[in-house]
C-alpha cells in the first residue's frame, strides 16, 4: 500500500495555502466595513458596515456606541425610526452621558409621539450640554407637541439666538405663535423658515406639526 503521508501533506498544504488566501480578503472586507461604518457612505453601506462591525462584537464600548449611534441615524434619515431609537438606545447602555445621542433620541421620540420620553432626554442632554441650538429646538418641537406653547416658545426664542439660520426652529416658533393668537408674529417666522428652506412646512407636517 502506497504511503498515505505524502497526500496528508498535500492536502494540508492545500488548506494551508487556501486560508491564507482567504485572510486577506476577510481582512480587507472587515476594513471595508469599518470604512463604510466610521466614514462618509451611503444609508445602505453604513447600515451594513455598522451591522457587521456590531456582530463582530471586537470594539470597545466607545467604537460600539459609536457604531450604534452611526446606524442609528442612518436608520433616521432612512424614516425608520423606532430601528433609530432601538439603536440610540443601545448606544446610551454604552456611553450613558452623550448630549449629542440623547438629543437625537429625544428628536426621534419627538416624531413619533413619545413626548415624556423625549422630554426628558433633551432636558438631560441641555444638563450635560446647555445652550445648544439643536438640543433648544428638538425640545421646543417636544413642547409644541405637548402644547405647552409658551415654554415651546421661549426654546424656540433661545435657540435662535444662537443660531438664528435654523428654519425648522423658525417655523416651529410660527406655529406656536400662531397658536397664541399672534398671527402676524407666526406668519413672519413661517414666511421666514420657507425662505431658508422650502420645504419645511412639509418636513414639519411628517413630524405631525402644521401652522393652525
């Protein structure tokens, strides 16, 4: 009977060379995820790159809530919003004091009717942040909802102080006028918001917001 070692050694030498090959394409996959994760892509990419690198689980807690935070907003601007607050979410299990995730999820929570959730994360995230035109507006947006109009009004006010180019806070601020009785007030801020962005009074329809 022939020897069996020489085809053992062949064979292993085979898998040997086959995996080695296979290294450096799951390597540069992996890289490529972590690009389309970490770096400018489209929705789609950064959904699957952050997708990979979440099941890959090799991260630190802070590349994880990053990655969760990434998606996340990705799944926002995508209009899938509880995946983008199920996502914010986990991101907060890991770094629990980041104004800026707490804000995106009480912007999203603000959207979709979630009012005292989403209250409470822009109050936590002006704690750990104060000032912020975003943080003001998002909670303004969570005011009008609620129809505490004259505390909407008074975020509005702040944020625009800061930043007086954000028409979504422009229009917000017309409304909530609008709705106090000051027509002319609430018609100046919403000609104003249309002005800098045509289609904010569509935007703020989908987010269930229309000047009365």
């Amino acid at each position: 009977m022939r020897s069996l070692v020489p085809l053992i050694r062949t064979v292993g030498a085979s898998m040997l060379f086959g995996l080695a090959a296979a290294l450096p394409a799951a390597a540069q996959r992996e890289a490529q995820f972590q690009t389309w994760c970490f770096e400018r892509a489209t929705n789609e990419r950064v959904i699957e790159g952050c997708r990979a690198v979440i099941a890959a689980g090799r991260e630190s807690a802070e590349k994880l809530a990053q990655a969760y935070y990434t998606r996340g907003s990705a799944y926002l601007v995508s209009g899938e919003n509880k995946r983008a607050i199920d996502d914010y979410s986990e991101a907060l299990k890991r770094q629990p004091a980041d104004a800026v995730v707490l804000l995106s999820r009480c912007h999203v929570r603000a959207i979709v009717g979630d009012l005292k959730a989403g209250l409470a994360d822009c109050n936590e995230s002006l704690r750990l942040a104060p000032s912020v035109p975003a943080a003001l507006g998002s909670r303004g947006l969570v005011l009008l909802k609620l129809g505490r109009i004259d505390e909407a009004i008074a975020d509005y006010d702040a944020g625009l102080k800061l930043y007086a180019n954000s028409a979504i806070s422009l229009y917000g601020r017309g409304v909530a006028r609008r709705k106090k009785g000051d027509v002319a007030g609430g018609d100046a801020d919403i000609a104003a918001a249309k002005a800098m962005r045509a289609d904010v009074a569509d935007l703020m329809a989908t987010w269930g917001v229309s000047a009365p």
